[in-house]
C-alpha cells in the first residue's frame, strides 16, 4: 500500500508476519507477528513491506450495522474501535 487510505468499514487486522510498518494517522508501529489493530472508519492508514519481505495477514472488514445486533445494554462490541 503505497499511499493512506480509508474506509467506511471497521477492520480488524491480524499479521502473520513480523518486520512492516503500519502507520495509523499521525502514528507509525512496528508489526510483530501476532499483532492485531483494530482501524475505525475514521482511521487513515497504510501497510509498508520492505522489499524481499514476506508478507502475510487477516483481515475483516465489517459495518457497524453487523455487529450492532450482537451487542447489549452491559455489552457494546464497537467500543473497542471508538474513542480512542
């Protein structure tokens, strides 16, 4: 991904790979093997991979109309994504 981007999705990221750069807004991390990011809607964002790098993630894209339903009064799914 050469250049920032969003969506009006949530996404869950999961990275089977360790040694990219995830950059979220005005942010840059280093992605480990096993690292999960949660990006809202709002969250501009990139994935960097250094040449001859392998690179392998999940990743779930969803609304928030999908996970609404599954949430409670004592339980809001999409808290996690927000707020932060």
């Amino acid at each position: 991904m050469k250049n920032f981007h969003f969506h009006d999705l949530y996404e869950i990221y999961f990275s089977l790979s360790s040694g990219v750069k995830c950059f979220i807004n005005d942010r840059v991390y280093t992605v480990e093997k096993g690292d999960i990011f949660l990006f809202s809607p709002s969250d501009f964002h990139k994935i960097v991979v250094p040449d001859n790098t392998h690179y392998e993630r999940y990743f779930m894209l969803f609304t928030p109309d999908f996970i609404r339903p599954l949430c409670t009064n004592r339980t809001n799914l999409l808290k996690c994504f927000e707020g932060r």
